[in-house]
C-alpha cells in the first residue's frame, strides 16, 4: 500500500465488535482492510451526495432563470387538471 499513514480512532463497542465480527466471517482479513473499505464507502457517498447537491442546485437554476412567465398554484394546478382530462380523452379514444 502506498503512501498509508497510521491513525488511531476511537469507535463505540456496537462498532468495533461490527468490524471484528465481519473479519471473522471472512468478509476482511484484518480489520485496517475492513476500515478502509469502510473509508471508500463514506467517499463514494459523499461524491454522490455533492453529485446529487449540484443536480439540486442546476435544476433551481433553471428553474429561476426560466423566462416563461410564472404561474400562480391555481394557474398550475388547472394546467394540470387540463393535462389531465385530455390523457383521460386520449387513453379512452386509444381503447376504441
């Protein structure tokens, strides 16, 4: 391994008996193994989390920097209700 520093952390006895008992099963061979995976699976989350976060954050964008004019809740909802009633005419008029 390159590069590895040594660190001592301090976990609860709910988790160090998880680490060890995932060694014994084989899952590891030893518990720096079962840590770094540990450390991996947190990395991963959190790019995912900042991917998530930044999709978040283009769609607001969009969304703010949409010329279209902005609707009132009443003027979506009955855009929605419209939508609506011409899928319900469509799908009615596919069966005939």
């Amino acid at each position: 391994m390159r590069n590895a520093e040594k660190v001592t952390i301090t976990l609860t006895a709910d988790m160090l008996r998880s680490v060890r008992e995932t060694v014994e099963a084989g899952e590891f061979a030893t518990t720096s193994e079962a840590m770094r995976d540990a450390v991996r699976v947190w990395q991963r989350q959190r790019l995912e989390d900042a991917e998530r976060l930044n999709a978040m954050r283009a769609r607001i964008r969009r969304s703010l920097d949409d010329p279209r004019p902005s609707l009132t809740a009443e003027e979506a909802e009955a855009d929605m209700d419209s939508f609506m009633n011409d899928q319900e005419k469509a799908s009615r008029n596919a069966a005939r």
